[in-house]
C-alpha cells in the first residue's frame, strides 16, 4: 500500500527509487524505471571504482518488518552477514549447480534471501512461483514435479495448508530431496503427513528472530516425533553464538534443562545497530 510505502522512504530517506511504470508511483523522487533498463549506457570504470572502494562490512540491504503491530521497522543488512549465510547454507545442504530450487517467499520477506543468494553462488537454478498460485496446491506441486525442483525452503503455514487439503496425496516424487522451513512453529503433526509422503526426503527446521540475517540456528529432523510434540530448533549456525539468560540477566547454562530464558544471539548474522 502506498502508506507503507510512504513510512518506509520516511525512515530511509533514499537518493532514488526504482520501480516499474506499471505501479503508477509518484514520491516526489529522482526515479528509474525498470522497462528504461535495456536502454541504459553502463559505465564499466564507475562500476570498477565501486568495486574497489566496497568493504563487507557496508549496508547491503534494509528490510522492513510487516508492522502489524505498529509502525515498521527496518532492520539494516551488511553484505559480510548475506555471504556468511550464504557459505553456512549451501555448505550445509549440499547445494552446487545441479540444485533445482522453487521460491515461495515475496522478495521482501528474509526467507527469499536462502533462495536468491544460495542460487547465485553456486549457479543453481531457482524458480520463482507467482504468490497467487499457491492458492491452488496441485498446480503447485505439479510445477515442482514438472520442473523437477530438488529444494524448497517455505513457511510453515504453507506446508500445513498443503498437508491439511489432502494434496500430498497424489504427490510423490523422485526429485523433491530438501524440504527446509522457517518463520512459524511447524506443528509435528502436519510435518508427518509430508515425511510419510516423502521418506527419503531431508528435512530441517530453521530459526531466525527478524534482528538475524534470516536464520541463527538449525534442526534436521532425524527421529519420529509425535503429532503432539514440539520441533527443536535445533543448534547454533557456524560462526553464531546463542546465549541464554533469565530475567535478571543471570547465565543459563547447557545442563540446566528446563529452566526458562530469553535467547541472545552473537555472531556475523545480527543486523547492523
């Protein structure tokens, strides 16, 4: 909506905006259209001096939160927390150039950063599914048998609404092999009408609070849980540190289970600020 839009360039106060003719935007900014993009004469040595003079420590992106509960806030990126995230994914999933991914996040959602930056660094390919479709799940999991996707990496709320409309069950296939997950609790009991579709399949429940370069800590499913239980969110990414304390800022340690506390995160993942 154009108020959010508003508050948005409120708080970043942009040199420029660069959006589509299509969306009709006037902000009373300097603008560049993207269908002009063809016809621009790029300057090869400004793009080398950029080069030269970029430290990883720079702003790579500002992304802003849904304000659902007041007014949205924007949490700052540098280029190191991406590239870090990025080696730790594909590293640990065991992605090169043959992976075959299927995008559900919109772009400005941090789960979409998994897909675009992953895809890059290794030269896989990465499908982007158009939001509306997934209102139709057969037509989605029939692009993903038709386009042989060996990846996803969605929110739960999709893959409980996919297991809850009985979809999975004509679907089976041979090259659906990493199911990754992140941004709600992912109830048990829908995850097991997809691991009973897909056994061979991994699985792995990812976590990350909005302050983080999408995710801080990991959990590949490895045992039965039951309907009832609850997922873990598994243990720290490389190079994170997670930290425990109660509500005196007193230090709960590892083998005091069961004691209840607040995470603290340290490590290249946490935002800028």
């Amino acid at each position: 909506p154009k108020e959010r839009i508003e508050k948005v360039i409120e708080v970043l106060k942009p040199k420029l905006l660069i959006t589509s003719k299509d969306l009709n935007l006037d902000l009373n900014l300097p603008t560049l259209y993207t269908q002009d993009f063809k016809s621009f004469n790029t300057d090869e040595n400004l793009i080398t001096k950029a080069k030269e003079k970029h430290i990883d420590t720079n702003l790579l992106y500002v992304l802003f939160t849904s304000g659902s509960t007041g007014i949205p806030k924007g949490v700052s990126i540098a280029h190191k927390s991406v590239i870090d995230y990025t080696f730790w994914v594909c590293e640990t999933f065991d992605f090169d150039e043959n992976e075959i991914l299927a995008n559900q996040a919109p772009f400005y959602f941090d789960n979409s950063v998994l897909d675009i930056f992953s895809s890059v660094k290794v030269g896989a390919t990465l499908h982007i599914i158009p939001n509306h479709i997934f209102a139709f799940p057969a037509k989605v999991l029939q692009c993903l048998e038709q386009e042989k996707v060996s990846t996803i990496f969605w929110v739960p709320s999709v893959l409980i609404y996919f297991a809850n409309t009985e979809a999975l069950d004509n679907f089976s296939s041979k090259h659906l092999k990493k199911i990754l997950f992140c941004g709600e609790i992912m109830p048990n009991k829908q995850l097991n009408i997809w691991r009973k579709h897909l056994p061979q399949s991994l699985f792995a429940n990812l976590y990350g609070p909005t302050e983080i370069t999408d995710v801080c800590t990991y959990y590949i499913i490895n045992r039965p849980f039951k309907d009832d239980e609850l997922l873990p969110i598994g243990k720290a990414c490389k190079n994170t540190e997670l930290l425990v304390f109660d509500e005196n800022m007193n230090y709960i340690s590892t083998k005091e289970i069961g004691k209840k506390g607040e995470l603290y995160i340290r490590g290249t993942s946490l935002s800028l600020g």
